[in-house]
C-alpha cells in the first residue's frame, strides 16, 4: 500500500512539473527569427564600453522574445507569439 502512495504522488510531481500541453513550442523558424533580430541589435549598438547598456538592451528583448514565444500557443513568424500594435503617424 505504501509503495503505490509514494508511486501515486511521484506520478503527480512529475506530471505537474513538466509543461503545459496546451503552450505549443517556439519552432525554428521563430528561433531564427528571434536571433537574426538580436545580431542586428547588437550591431548596431557601439564597440566596447560605450555600447554596454544598447547590448544588454538587446539580450533582454532577445530573453522576453524567447519566453513570450515558449508561451504562445501558436508561435508563427514574423511575430512569434509577440502582441502587435499599430501606430498612426500624424
């Protein structure tokens, strides 16, 4: 009896430990995307000291891209999973 208590409750931790099925995963295509954007921040941030706070800029919208689009149920290009807004210029 003991034994199938201590499976039972194992079977649940590990069950409630893993991810939800209902969050699809980032694909490829999202991934590519998301680190094409990265380089290119990051190029146009300046060399060395001066670029410091532009590059780790970059890194945190690369780490938010990554984790809105791992939570997205349909991660698909352009926008991986990532609300969009419009804007209006005047």
């Amino acid at each position: 009896m003991h034994r199938a208590v201590v499976a039972v409750v194992g079977s649940l931790a590990i069950l409630l430990s893993s991810g939800s099925p209902v969050a699809a995963k980032c694909g490829k295509d999202c991934e590519s995307a998301i680190q094409t954007t990265f380089k290119s921040c990051k190029a146009a941030c300046e060399k060395g000291k001066a670029g410091k706070d532009c590059r780790k800029s970059c890194l945190s919208d690369r780490t938010a891209a990554k984790k809105t689009c791992k939570t997205a149920t349909n991660p698909t290009p352009p926008d991986c999973g990532q609300t969009t807004t419009s804007t209006t210029v005047p």
